[in-house]
C-alpha cells in the first residue's frame, strides 16, 4: 500500500518538489482532470455517446449504453470500437458527443495560478477532440498556458492507453518522458508512462463527490504504476512548486 501523507507537514512540499524537481514537460488529461469529475460535463458527453449508438443502431437506451460500455472497456474508447466494427468515421462521431452546453464550467483561477508556476512546458493529451479540449480550456481559464493539445485525431485516433499513441505524443511534440510528468484520472492510462519513466499523478475524484465510474476505471492508489494520488490537482500543483506547506485535502505518495 502507498503511505498516506500529510500535505500539512513541513517538509511534505519540498519533497513533492524533489520528486519533480527534473521536470521539463507537464502532461495533462482533460476530461475529470483538469476540471472536477463531480462537473456535470462529462456525463453530458456521456450521455451524447449513449444517444449516438442509440440513434445509429436503432437500440433502446440501456442497450445502447451496455454496448457503449462493453466498447470502451475493450477498445480503450468507444469510439475505437465504433470504428473497429462498424465503419464509425472519427469527425461524425466527435462532432456529435461534444456538442454539449460548457455553461457550467467556471474559470478555475487556483488551478490556473498552479499551472502557470510549473517551470517548462505544458501540453493536453487527451482522448477526446482538440476542439473540445480547447473550448474546455477556455472556459476553464487555462487555454493560453497549454503550448498544444495532442487529440484523438493527432494520435491516429488510437487512445490511451495504447503504448503507440504515446510514442506518437513524445516524437511530436519532442519530449522526453524521463523528464516528464502526467496527470490523469483513468489508472491503466499511467501505466505506460510510468513505464517510460514520466512521474505519474493519480486524479481522483473527492469522498464526498457522488461520481459514477465503471468497477474496472476504479483504482485503489496503490497501483506501481502510480506515483502520487490527489483529490484537488490544483493544491498538488502548488505544493510542487511550493517551499512551504500547502493545503490538500489528499495526496498519496509511493
């Protein structure tokens, strides 16, 4: 099991810092990452997914969700499996499901100070489509401090976790995963960047947020693959940069 520190001690910070203290590249997943899983976006998403496979397979709702899921688990995104078996084109299928209200989304000034103080470079890499991630961004705050956002589209439209869409992300955009980190709110999405020697942060939604999640997407932190766990990015990011202590409600170090 991973030790459970107290962010509040006094020399907590600087060993976050330590352990990120070679980083050069900052890597993040969108979706439940870089805005709270307890927001109503990603359920907006998801139920446009559930609508779609509705609409094109001509099925009642629950049907089409147990197809949705049993797709997503096996291919790593439904839309891989769409794609796979059914001759799904990306551009219908991503235009559809990210047409959804962002209304909701505030700008996230705590996490856009903790993002702008990493010292390097920030990018997005996300399963999702790059208009997405950046009207997300933008509504988030944070748009202007991300150098690119590498998309399903960019990534030949294999996802995570598929160890050559990382491969991909690393030649692309020139970074060296050994001096990289990445934060993300799926667990098997870090291992292969653990892998490649990138510092692996776990998000994961708070207690007392009511989240819905799949009983395989569910991970205990304990994972080898998983070097740190936290429930608020945003104070994590500013206890890595910090030289004093910084409030978390939670973070995991192994």
């Amino acid at each position: 099991m991973k030790q459970q520190l107290d962010v509040n001690a006094p020399k907590l910070p600087r060993d976050i810092a330590r352990r990120f203290s070679h980083v050069r590249a900052w890597v993040f997943d969108l979706d439940n990452t870089l805005y709270s899983a307890s927001s109503d976006l990603w359920p907006k998403i998801d139920q446009r997914i559930t609508l779609f496979m509705a609409q094109l397979f001509g099925l009642d709702g629950m049907s089409s969700r147990a197809l949705q899921k049993y797709y997503y688990q096996r291919y790593g995104t439904t839309l891989r499996g769409l794609m796979s078996e059914h001759d799904v084109t990306a551009e219908e299928f991503l235009a559809f499901v990210h047409d959804i209200d962002r209304s909701s989304l505030k700008p996230d000034h705590s996490l856009a100070q903790g993002i702008a103080a990493l010292p390097g470079r920030k990018l997005i890499l996300t399963n999702g489509s790059r208009e997405h991630a950046i009207r997300t961004a933008e509504k988030l705050g944070i748009h202007d401090l991300f150098e690119d956002v590498f998309d399903i589209v960019a990534a030949d439209l294999l996802p995570k976790p598929y160890a050559e869409t990382y491969d991909r992300f690393f030649e692309r955009h020139g970074v060296d995963p050994k001096e990289a980190a990445m934060f993300e709110d799926i667990a098997h999405n870090l291992e292969v960047p653990h892998a490649r020697g990138m510092v692996t942060t776990l998000v994961t939604p708070r207690a007392e947020d009511q989240v819905e999640r799949e009983r395989w997407e569910i991970a205990t932190g304990s994972e080898p693959h998983i070097d740190f766990v936290t429930d608020d990015l945003a104070a994590f990011l500013e206890a890595v940069v910090s030289d004093g202590p910084a409030p978390s409600p939670r973070v995991e170090k192994g």
